[in-house]
C-alpha cells in the first residue's frame, strides 16, 4: 500500500518477488475439480480485489452479494503482498470466471483462461478482457465544474504516483481547466515538475504549496491523497478552504471525514461496478458472451464540504449574494429580489456576477436549488414533490429538469446513486 492508503499505486514492479501461495498451499490436491465430496458443486469465482480502501470495498459489497445468490462459490484473495500465484491459484481451484482489480494491470492474466476474466476498476478490454472502468475525463470534469464554481481562477492537481487512473485524470483536469480560461500552475507529481514519487517529501511539497497562487484549487485525484496534502498545507501555514481548496474523489466518507476540515470529494458509484461487473461474470458463465465487453461508470457528482466552502470572488457585492442566495434558495427568488437584499441594482449585479463567475444571477439561483435538493435526497425519505417545494422548485417538473441540466440525471435516479454509496459507507 503506498503512502496515503489508495492501494491502485501497487504496481507489480514494486513487489516482493516471492509468490503468495496462501494457508492451504500443498494442503490440497493439485487440481480440484470435483467438490462434491465437499458439498460444492457450483461454479467457483476467483476474486482478486483488496478489501481495504472504500473504493473496492465498494466494489466487494455489492459483486458478493449478488454471486451468493446465484449460488456462486466466491474465493477471495488479496492480490497483494507479495502477488498471488495464478498458476497455483487455477490450478489448485479451477475457477470458471475471475474478478480482478487494477492492482493486476501489468500482470498477464494468461494462467487463469480457459476461466472467464472481468477486469474492474481499470480497462484492460484493449487485452481482450472485459472491463467495467469509469470515465477518467468525467470524473475530472465534475472536480473541476466544481472548484470553478467557487470563482477560482487558479486551479491545479496533485498526483502522487503515476499509475493509469491517475494520470488520466490529472490530464483530463489540465486540459479542462485550460480550455475554460483557468490559469493551471504545475502540479505535483505532473511532467512539468518530475514523476510522481510515491515516497512522501514534506519539504518539497510546502515548497511546492508555497509558490501557488491564493487561493488556490487542487484536484487531488484520490481522497487518500489528499491526507497528505493537508497535512502539508498545515505544515506550510496556509488554511483550508481560504488558501487552498482540496478536492479528492471516490467519496469515501470514513476517509473524508477524518480529515479536518472535512474533504469535499467525486462521488464514483463503486457499488455499480460491482453490480455491473456481477452482470459481465454471470452473462460469460451463462454463455451469452460473444465479444469483449466494456461498459464505463460515470460519476455522480461532487459530495462539498467543508474543504471547499468558500467563495473565492474579489467582488464583495458578488460574494454577499452568493451567501443570501444560499441561504434564501428555498424561498421565491427572483434577481430584483436579490438585487434588492445586497443592495445593488439589477443590471449592476447581473454584470458583476457575469464578471466575477462567468454566469448568471437566474443560474446561481438554480444552482443554489439542486444542493439543496441534493442534500434533501440524500439525507431524507421525503417524496420527489416536497423535495421540490422545501428547495425552492415550484413543481417536480421543474426539479427534474434543473437536475437534468445540472447533473445530467433526473432527481430519482440521484437519490437511488447516492443512497447506495451512503448505505455502504454507514454500515461499514
């Protein structure tokens, strides 16, 4: 596991030599294809996925649940320290499809065929291996939407090793921010500074925080990442949010929460990769497979809190109705209204919002309306209708387009996204 606990860094190259046999290697014959003697008859699914972080266990919860109802014999294995032996492990227990995660990219799967392998987490379909992966450039794109959306103007990221899922993300974000006139100083671990070094240097990263502009936006591609940023910042004596703005992904709420202030993060539905991955498995071990599949999971939305609420704006009239719009979004607004609560003409303040934020005073409005919405369904039981009168919408229809425009997903389909992964992360 690197430094910052996200165990997608372990890279084969990194491991011990020694393969990892378990407790029952040389306890059993050397291929055990008939388990009837034992009562196990059914089809046997090899695992490898870590159980440790948020992410795959995420991943876990919901592919075993569905695999014991089918009546499956799921065999899970970390796949990590030192590696598993797949030679030994398809021989020993002959499974009919695997699950691996991306702590095997680098690793040829080729001892585990003639069995059914589903890659999870990364994309190895280029290899003829069906995959469930997410929408790198997506995620990227929610974090920054997001940290624009406070009136930044200064963003950039931190990477702390260079593996795939990293990397696609951290270019997905430069180019995003670039493209929407944002200026993007180098970031850590990015070409422009050197590879990402997976060994913690204090030092150089207060150096690094220290020469950013304020404030300052940082895309920390992981949550476990971004432990090690704040403990840097406070190392540097900046603050959070009003020096540096931090935001991780996988939404992992045990890690999120740990920190202080509490991190603003991605939320990736990892419980619909699992259950997408349980589909792939159980078509291929029912025969309906005819051609590698890839299927691609995209974010829900960014889950803010309190390592990002803050409005970055110069403009003291634009700020002091970013504050009444929040805290009014429930009520009838209009921009007269809010014209008149912070003391500034119409026109003045729609062409300093337009200024200041690049949109306006109407979309701030909506905005303002779909957290707030966000929060209800995430939080309440409350049927679509009074979600949509306690957060200002007048009707559902019109609660359900803002959604759509703003998150891409009418109202119900957020709620039921987010309730899995909350679900999750409670019982845990």
């Amino acid at each position: 596991m690197c430094p910052g606990g996200d165990t997608r860094c372990t890279s084969p190259a990194s491991q011990p030599s020694e393969r990892w046999r378990g407790p029952l290697a040389g306890a059993l014959p050397p291929r055990v294809n008939d388990m009837s003697g034992l009562g196990i008859e059914a089809q046997r699914v090899l695992v490898l996925l870590d159980s440790g972080p948020g992410w795959s266990r995420g991943i876990l919860r919901s592919f075993m649940a569905v695999a014991q109802e089918r009546g499956w014999v799921p065999l899970h294995f970390h796949p990590y320290y030192p590696p598993p032996d797949l030679d030994w492990l398809a021989r020993t227990f002959a499974p009919a499809a695997a699950l691996v995660g991306p702590e095997l990219l680098g690793t040829s799967l080729e001892p585990l065929l003639p069995a059914s392998i589903v890659s999870v987490a990364a994309d190895r379909s280029s290899e003829g291996i069906a995959s469930v992966c997410l929408d790198e450039g997506a995620i990227a794109a929610v974090a920054l939407e997001h940290l624009l959306s406070k009136g930044l103007r200064h963003v950039t990221t931190f990477r702390f090793t260079s593996w795939r899922f990293a990397v696609e993300r951290e270019r997905a974000f430069v180019e995003r921010a670039r493209a929407a006139g944002a200026n993007v100083p180098a970031g850590w671990g990015s070409d422009e500074l050197g590879s990402a070094k997976a060994v913690e240097d204090p030092v150089a990263i207060v150096e690094w925080l220290l020469g950013l502009p304020r404030p300052c936006g940082i895309f920390t591609c992981t949550d476990g990442w971004a432990r090690i940023v704040i403990r840097s910042v406070r190392l540097a004596g900046l603050r959070i949010p009003e020096d540096v703005l931090l935001v991780g992904v996988d939404n992992d709420v045990v890690e999120c929460e740990l920190q202080a202030p509490w991190l603003s993060s991605v939320m990736v539905p990892w419980q619909e990769v699992g259950t997408s991955a349980e589909r792939l498995v159980h078509r291929a071990l029912s025969g309906q497979s005819s051609h590698v599949e890839r299927q691609v999971i995209l974010p829900v939305g960014v889950q803010a809190r309190r390592s990002t609420d803050i409005w970055a704006v110069d403009d003291a009239l634009v700020a002091k109705a970013l504050r009444w719009i929040r805290e009014h979004a429930h009520q009838r607004l209009s921009v007269p209204l809010v014209a008149r609560a912070v003391g500034g003409g119409r026109q003045r303040l729609e062409r300093r919002f337009r200024r200041a934020l690049d949109r306006t005073v109407v979309e701030e409005i909506r905005r303002a309306r779909v957290e707030a919405a966000k929060k209800l369904l995430q939080t309440t039981k409350a049927g679509l209708n009074e979600v949509a009168q306690r957060s200002g919408f007048s009707n559902t229809t019109l609660l359900n387009t803002a959604f759509r425009r703003e998150l891409g997903m009418p109202p119900g389909v957020y709620r039921r996204r987010t309730h899995g992964m909350l679900a999750s992360c409670r019982d845990e």
